[in-house]
C-alpha cells in the first residue's frame, strides 16, 4: 500500500517552531521515523510539505489515482480551508487527520476542523509519535 502523508504550512519549520508545542523533531526526522516504520508495516510513504493552500489540492488530486490511504497535518488550513475539504472529499479511499498538538486543549479558534467531516480518524496530541502511529490505521 501506498500512503500518502501530507503537511501544510508552517511544518517545515518543525522543531525550530514554538517547540514547547511541537518539540524539537524536524519534519526530516519525522519522514526518516516514518519510512522505518512503513518498511516494518509493508507500506510505502510518498512525504510531502508545502506552505501554499492550492499546493496541497493539487497533491490530493494527485493521490486519487495513486494512493491507498492520505495522512494528512494541513496544519492551519484545518481551521479554514474549504478547497482542502473538496479535494479530500474527491479521493475516495480512507483519510487520517493529524496534529501534533492537543488542538482542543488550545485556542477556540483551532476547536474546528473542516477536514474533520471528511477522515476517517483524527489525532490529536500524540506529539510527532503521532505520525508512526496513523500508519499503524493502514496497515
Ligand atoms: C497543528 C495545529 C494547528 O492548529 C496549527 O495551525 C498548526 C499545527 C498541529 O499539528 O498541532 O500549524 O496542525
């Protein structure tokens, strides 16, 4: 299976970026841990990052005809992005929503998610763990 792990915006910054929220990992670790983790699980990981809203729907349009699966971080266009909603509602196989931080133990304005109505799972909190453990959801 072929799994498709998506991070919107701000994530490249990761591990340099409020790390008493996000820690210290980078985002090149968190591939690293997870391709590890894939190979043990029979999976394959396509890693992808941009800080760009439109980016990101053409990268689900692309998945529609190559991946099993989609975890997807859209990181603040979780609170705000209908386009991201509309292309994960044209990709037919199973979605995990994921965040590294509690979002519902944070701002009120980070309690709603429009990716919400569409995954399968979310998590929320697990810090970047959280990202080794949504592959186990595939396997
Ligand atoms: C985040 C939570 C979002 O509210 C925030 O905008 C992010 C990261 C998380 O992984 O905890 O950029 O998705």
């Amino acid at each position: 299976k072929l799994i498709y792990v998506l991070n919107g915006p701000n994530l490249n910054l990761l591990g340099k970026r409020q790390p008493e929220i996000y820690g210290h990992e980078t985002l090149a670790d968190v591939e690293e841990r997870m391709r590890k983790k894939a190979a043990t699980l029979d999976l394959t990981i396509e890693f992808f990052q941009s800080n760009y809203e439109g980016a990101i729907v053409e990268k689900i349009h692309e998945a529609r005809e190559k991946a099993d699966g989609i975890i997807i971080n859209p990181a603040a266009y979780t609170h705000t992005s209908v386009a991201i909603l509309d292309a994960l509602n044209a990709f037919d196989n199973p979605v995990v929503e994921l965040h590294i931080s509690n979002v519902h133990k944070r701002e009120a304005f980070r309690h709603h998610s429009f990716v919400s109505a569409r995954a399968e799972a979310v998590m929320a909190g697990f810090g970047t763990l959280g990202y080794e453990l949504a592959l186990e959801y595939f396997k």
